[in-house]
C-alpha cells in the first residue's frame, strides 16, 4: 500500500505553557455568544439563550434539534454511556492532566468522554480548522444551510464512531458551520460543556503560544517585559491552528479546560518542517495518549518520528490495534498491559497488519469492552489496549530520522509477523 493511500484513509489530527496549568485558572465568565451558538450547533434547546425569538422558532431548527436528539441518543445507548462507565473502572488510574490525540481529525467527543480529568487536549488532523462560528449578522437562510453541512459532516462519527478521512475532504468545510471548530463546539456542547473562548493560535520556533487576530497577525500585548514581543516576529510560517477554552456545565468558574487543534500532516518529512509543534510537545514533559482508527499510519516507517514521539513522552496510551504496533510494548518492558476484548485479523485493506502476537494474547488476557472502538467488524468484538508506564519510567527525547525512507516497518507475510529496519 503506499504512503497516498494510507494517508487519506480513515482518521488520521497547542501555545505558552505556563509555569503551571493553573497559570491560566482564574475566574473567567461564560461568553454568552459562543455558549449560544454552541447550543445551536449542538442541536440544543435555545429558551435561554440571546438567540432571537424568529432563529429560535424556525421550523428547520425545530427539526434539526429533533434529529440531533435522535441521533445522539443512539450514539449515547451504543457508546457514551457504556464507555462512562468503563472508563470509570478501567481508566481512573490515569492521572496526566494531557491527553495526546494524533489522527483525531475533529473528534473531540471521544477525548472529553474517555479521559474526563485532563485539563489540556492536543489532537492534529489534515483538515482546516475552519472558521470561528458566529450568529451575528446570519440569515435563516445561511443558518439553515449551514446545519445542513454540519448535520452531513457529523453522520459518519456518529453513526460509527470514527470519520473517514476521505470523506471529511468533502464534508468537513473551511466556513463557520461545517469547519473543524464547529464540529468541537457541537461536540462540547452536547457532553455538558460550556465554550468560553475561541482564539487562532500559532507557535513561535521554541514552541510557545501566540495568539493571532482575524488577519493572521499576532497579537502583542503593549508591556514592553511581554517576552512574545522578541518572539512573534520568529514565527514561522504561521500554523493553522486553534485553542478552544471550555468548561463543564456545573464546574467551578475558573476549572478551565483546553482544545488545541492543529492542522498538521504527521508524517516524517512533514513532522521535520515543524519544529515548533514538536518543541511545544516536549514542554509538557509526560502526557497520555489516545489512539484510534488511526490507519495503521504507525505500522510504517513513513511515520516513526511520530510513533517515537509518543512512545518517549507517554505514560499511558490508549488505543486500538490500528495504533502503534502491538511488539513495541511487549518486548520493551516498560509497560503494563491489559487488553480489551479481542483482536481480529484486519480486513484486506489492512491484511499486512495482522499481528500474530497481539492475537494470541488477546486471546488470553480477555477483559469485557462493552462498546465499539477503533474498526470494528459487525457480530464481533472491538479490541483496545490500555499501556501503563512501570513505576521506575522517566520521559526521554524521542530519536527522529525526519525521513520516509529509513526506520521501522512492521508487517505480515502468511500470517508471520514482520520487524524490517530500513537504514
């Protein structure tokens, strides 16, 4: 398979760091613009909100809510409730306040349910962020075709609880509506949060945040000590890039909780050209990472500088068999497994990725997985993997070759597992 195929089949994707995360908690209100287009994204119920009376009643809407409300009930019978409760159980052991989430696309439904505690999520997609939706000065009309995008971009997540990336070319847009930030903003607002910013972000070359304005400048504060002012003339090239603060519904005032999505492709030569993003990674020191329906992308040694990433700064990962192969974990030992549900040979498009070894043993050490994740085949079980740091771990620098054509290759040949170093 070579590298254009596996890069647009299913999902493949920030910022000072403050001495503390607490830096930035403080009390900060619920900016009621946002709240109340995310509560029209989410397909919510308006009676209090400043949404005028006529948007409010449109019969579109109206409709729009009822299938919404459908929609996610189903989504939360098959998925969100289950996996509530599982990750109670099975992951409240985890205790990184950032979640890692490479391949995501804009999928942040699965980031906020599965790791509830985290404070900061940083997820990567091919797809613009889009623009930062607003109900000032729209029509009925361009409301209603927008949901009409948004309503077609969310059907296959919802349906199945994965994107596919070529279809997101077409149904994921760049406008207000139907654009990556959109689609989070729905998202958020149906899990119970409320939007309190949205800010267009970049990085400067150590890998801090500068905020930028609608013209894609940055903004510099007039304090002549604000050290981004030495530093937002160093920008390069300028990420698109987006910060989502958002809080849930009930919490305190000041617990604030991130979303940084950038547009970025993940492979090796693409991963060498942005620096800032890697060195904005490694100020977090550890984080945990989350991993699905991410193409098997890991298997190749197109993207090992991203595989090492990860596996040099995580402390736990969570993932599915598409994620980083099954034999890193298990021959290095650092790591304490345990494996959910059962692992099936994948279908041919991804035949070469069989696994012999995470086979055999998901066989032994079965615990229940109560709901679908990853790929999944209908009448059988999904598969995931959760991998805890041992207590002696430290972080390290990850190695990268910043190249395609060297590195690790993982592979089946008739159902034989295959390791192939390519220097």
């Amino acid at each position: 398979m070579n590298i254009i195929t596996l890069r647009i089949l299913p999902i493949c994707f920030a910022i000072l760091f403050f001495v503390s995360h607490t830096a930035e908690i403080r009390a900060v209100n619920t900016n009621s613009d946002l709240s109340d287009t995310a509560q029209l994204l989410g397909g919510l119920g308006l009676e209090k909100t400043n949404i005028p009376e006529n948007i409010q009643k449109n019969k579109f809407i109206e409709n729009f809510q009822i299938r919404m409300d459908q929609s996610w009930k189903k989504f939360n019978q098959k998925l969100l409730t289950p996996a509530d409760k599982w990750q109670e159980e099975n992951l409240k052991e985890i205790t990184s306040d950032t979640l890692f989430y490479p391949f995501s696309g804009p999928d942040a439904v699965n980031a906020v349910k599965f790791f509830p505690r985290v404070h900061e999520i940083i997820m990567l997609g091919l797809e613009k962020p889009g623009e930062i939706p607003t109900l000032k000065n729209m029509t009925a009309a361009e409301i209603q075709n927008g949901l009409t995008k948004l309503e077609k971009a969310l059907s296959t997540l919802i349906g199945v609880n994965y994107f596919f990336t070529n279809s997101m070319a077409e149904e994921i847009g760049s406008n207000s509506f139907d654009g990556v930030i959109a689609v989070i903003m729905h998202f958020l607002a149906r899990t119970g949060n409320d939007v309190i910013k949205v800010e267009r972000i970049s990085l400067t070359p150590d890998g801090h945040e500068i905020v930028l304005d609608s013209a894609g400048k940055p903004v510099i504060q007039e304090s002549e000590t604000n050290p981004e002012r030495k530093t937002a003339q160093k920008i390069n090239g300028l990420f698109k890039a987006v910060k989502v603060v958002f809080r849930n519904k009930g919490a305190e005032n000041n617990d604030l909780k991130k979303i940084y999505y950038f547009q970025l492709d993940a492979i090796d030569p693409s991963l060498a050209k942005t620096p800032e993003f890697v060195n904005f990674m490694l100020q977090r020191n550890e984080f945990a990472t989350m991993l699905k329906a991410s193409s098997y992308l890991m298997f190749s040694k197109y993207f090992d500088d991203m595989r090492s990433l990860i596996l040099s700064r995580s402390r736990f990962i969570v993932q599915g068999a598409s994620g980083i192969p099954y034999h890193f974990f298990k021959k290095s030992g650092e790591w304490d497994l345990k494996l959910f549900g059962e692992f099936i040979v994948p279908t041919p498009l991804f035949e070469k990725r069989c696994q012999p070894d995470l086979a055999a043993d998901s066989k032994k050490e079965q615990g229940d997985l109560p709901f679908n994740y990853d790929y999944f085949y209908p009448g059988k079980k999904s598969f995931l993997l959760f991998a805890k740091r041992k207590d002696d771990w430290k972080p390290s620098n990850p190695k990268f070759d910043k190249s395609d054509k060297t590195g690790i290759e993982t592979f089946c040949i008739k159902g034989k597992l295959m390791i192939q170093t390519d220097k």
